[in-house]
C-alpha cells in the first residue's frame, strides 16, 4: 500500500476546496475492477467510473502490460512531419467505431482539448469554405465543455467564468432542457421539450446564420447532473444546423465509449454530428488522451491548398503519444471482447430500477436515468446551494461508496462491468445516505 503522504500543503488540488480537504484527507491508495481501496485501508464501490472515464474497471492488466511494453519500445514520437504506426492503427480502429462519415481521427490529451481543437476546426472548415464570417459559437446553459478558454466560453457554467470573465466574445447559448415542472422523475428520455432546441431560430434570427460557425452541445449533459435530451431535441438541433449550414458538435467526453449503452450517443440516438469530441473512457483513463472526430466534408473540405503546405495550424506535443495510443487499443479490445457496450445496454432496465427506487426517498425532488448514468437531485438546504449533496456525497464515502455531486445532484456512472449486486449496493448506500442527511 502506498504510503500517505505527510505534507498536503505543496499540491494546489483541482476544483477541490483545497483547505477543506486538506483537513481531513481522502487518499487513495489503489484500486480494482469496481473498487478503490483507499489509504487507510477501506474498500470502496467506484460508483463514478473514477470521473466518468474508467469504464471497463480498475487496473486492466491487459492495459497496463500494453502502456509497460510500448514505454518500452517506443516512448515517444513527435507527431509533427512524423508518425508511428499505433496512431493510424488506433485512428482506423476509432473511424470503423464511430457512426456514419465522422472517420478522420484528431488527437489531443484531455476533453478540454478536445472541445478548443473541435471549435476550431468548425472554424478553419468555414475560412476554407470562403465563409469565414461564421465564427460565431453556441454552447447551452449547463453545458460542461472543460476548463480552457473556448470550453469555458460556450460552456453555461456561472461559476466557471467567476473569476475568469467570458473567455471568448462571439459566443451565445441556448437554454438547457431540464425542468422539474415537466420532466422530473423521467425514465430515458423525457417526452416533453424538444421544442426549446427552437431557440436557435431565435438566435439564427438574432445574429444571422451567416456569422455562426458551430452549435456545441452534450447529446447527455454529465458533469451538470445528467440532464438527458428530451425526444426529438437533438434530430430538431440537427435539422435546423443544416437548414442554415451551422456545424454541429457533439461534446462526447462522457458519453462516448460505452456510456450509453451504445459506442456514443450519436449511435444510440441516431444523429450524427459534424464533429465529436470525446477523451476519458478512450485508454479506460489509464493515460490521458481525447480524440477529435471529424465527418469526411470537413476533413475534405481543409485538404485542399498546395499540398506542402500545413492544412491545420494546430496539435499538441503529445497528440497521438504511443503510450495513449497503446492503452487505447488495449481498451478497445476489452471493449470488444467483454461486449461492454452491450452489455451496458441490458443492464439498464435494471439499473433504471434500481436508481428510482430512490424516487420515493424524503428529500429526492427528480431522478433520471440513461444508459448507465443517473442523476439523484436533492432539495437543496436553504441558502446553501450544493451543501447537502456534498453531505451525502461524505456519508456515501463513509458507507463504502463514491459518487460525484454537481450542485444539489448526485450522479451514478458505473463501469460497464458493475454486476446486478454492485448497483443494488450503489442505491443502498445513496438511499441510506440521503435519508441520513434529512
Ligand atoms: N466535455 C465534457 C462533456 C466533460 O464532461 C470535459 C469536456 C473536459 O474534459 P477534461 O478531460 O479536460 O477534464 C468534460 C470533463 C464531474 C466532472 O464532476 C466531469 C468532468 C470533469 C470534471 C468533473 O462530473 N468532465
């Protein structure tokens, strides 16, 4: 077991309350299949998937030994006028996964690049097209698209642009789809509001279709408290995007690989965006890696120009790095071998039951569920929004379970390889937790 460390003060821990946390610490030690184990020993059920990226469990030896036999090989290669054969191995594998034409592959290291690099190409693809007026962004309220400067902009997150300012001008938002009034209590998808994805009439109408580059959107908004799009929204989204050749961007970092029962959530609703960021459950998190999807008219439509010339200004010293590159086919075998995805996808009745047997808990006011994801949203303490989720997030740890809050919800995102008993044991814990914290 790893020894704790006995000074906390040097690490300036990420959106954490750090003086909090460093007065009464939660370390880690290791983990395994559905379970951490933390430093003083206790085991707990990862009822999060670590941060929705974890997906086939803990400490894959399949993983590991490909990420220890690649740093052996071959550590690194630049991916500027260079290549190594797993990044167009992985890229070919990862076009073959993704639906329809999104068959160019783009790496970057994190969802946050994901998301910069993304927007972008939405804009390069215009300036190549001749219409380069269009920059203009569309994010939604409670959208999560990570923490650089463009994420943040058309992310709909208040507190994070608080200390930052807007990040990016040209940049407008829809209105998120979730309201308790109409859909609270939903199972799958809700049946009421494909109507607001109208609104971007109103802002087509507003700035004009020819100064907007890229509408960006979470098909299922994650980090905010999974807030599941309406039936119809997104088909709606996309229709209006190509009546006024406005790009569509699926934000896919928690929804891809599995999330949804399905490869992404284009798959398993059956739109099919211009791009598709996704990172997290692509090297089962084992080492940091995003990849850019781009749909052939876009990839075509920036190889053009004289052939010597850089077609993309952009990339990051560690696109495409081999030890990613390796843990991501290693990943994507266990995908297939083990039918994740699938499997994810017979076990959601099941887990649907199992979180809304929480509907009935004093203090529950929604839950909602799909895929293996599920937000528990609780009546917040008065004046103190977020307290009591952080109490039962706390209470939950104590009684052997993780779980993440976002605001007043708690969010349940399983591996794919949870067993029935593992999400019994997860609405257990959550209920038992909440009623404690009434
Ligand atoms: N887009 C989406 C949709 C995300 O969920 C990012 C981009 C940024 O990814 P990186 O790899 O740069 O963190 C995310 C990240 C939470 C939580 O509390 C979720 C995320 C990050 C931190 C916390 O659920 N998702």
């Amino acid at each position: 077991m790893a020894e704790a460390p006995n000074d906390l003060d040097a690490y300036w821990m990420p959106f954490t309350a750090n003086r909090q946390f460093k007065a009464a610490p939660r370390l880690m030690a290791s983990a395994s299949g559905m379970h951490y184990r933390m430093a003083d020993g206790r085991q707990i059920l990862d009822g999060t998937a670590g941060l929705w990226c974890v997906n086939a469990g803990h400490c894959r030896d399949e993983i590991a030994d490909a990420i220890a036999a690649q740093a052996r090989s071959l550590d690194y290669a630049t991916a500027f006028q260079m290549g190594h054969p797993a990044a167009f191995t992985l890229a070919t594998r990862l076009a073959r996964l993704a639906p329809g034409d999104l068959d160019h592959v783009f790496y970057v290291n994190s969802g946050s690049e994901a998301v910069e690099t993304a927007l972008k190409i939405a804009l390069a693809y215009h300036h190549a097209r001749g219409e380069g007026r269009r920059g203009r962004l569309i994010g939604r309220e409670r959208g999560y698209h990570g923490v650089n400067f463009g994420g943040m902009a058309v992310g709909g997150i208040g507190n994070n642009r608080k200390q930052f300012g807007p990040g990016l001008g040209a940049v407008d938002h829809l209105p998120h789809t979730h309201d308790l009034a109409h859909n609270a209590f939903s199972r799958g998808q809700p049946a009421w509001g494909a109507h607001l994805a109208d609104d971007l009439l109103r802002l087509i109408a507003l700035h004009d279709a020819t100064t907007i580059a890229a509408v960006i959107v979470e098909p299922v908004a994650g980090s905010t408290g999974v807030l599941v799009p309406p039936v119809g929204y997104l088909e709606r989204l996309r229709e209006i995007c190509d009546a006024h050749g406005i790009l569509l961007i699926f934000d896919e970092v928690i929804t891809g690989y599995g999330r949804l029962g399905a490869a992404f959530a284009a798959t398993r609703f059956n739109v099919l965006p211009d791009l598709m960021t996704t990172a997290k459950g692509l090297t089962n998190a084992a080492v940091p890696m995003g990849a850019v999807f781009a749909r052939r008219h876009i990839y075509d439509a920036l190889m053009t120009g004289p052939e010597p010339a850089i077609e993309l200004f952009h990339g990051y010293t560690y696109s495409g790095h081999p030890l990613a590159c390796a843990a991501a086919l290693a990943t994507l075998d266990i995908y297939e071998k083990e039918n994740l995805f699938a499997r994810a996808r017979a076990l959601e009745p099941y887990f649907e039951n199992a979180v809304h047997r929480l509907d009935d808990v004093a203090g529950v006011i929604d839950v909602r569920n799909i895929g293996l994801a599920a937000g528990v949203e609780l009546a917040s303490r008065q004046g103190r929004p977020g307290a009591r989720a952080y109490e039962v997030f706390l209470k939950c740890l104590e009684l052997g379970l993780l779980t993440r809050q976002a605001g007043d919800t708690i969010a349940l995102s399983p591996p794919l390889i949870a067993s029935e008993g593992d999400i019994d044991q997860m609405a257990d814990i959550l209920g038992q937790a909440i009623a404690a914290t009434a």
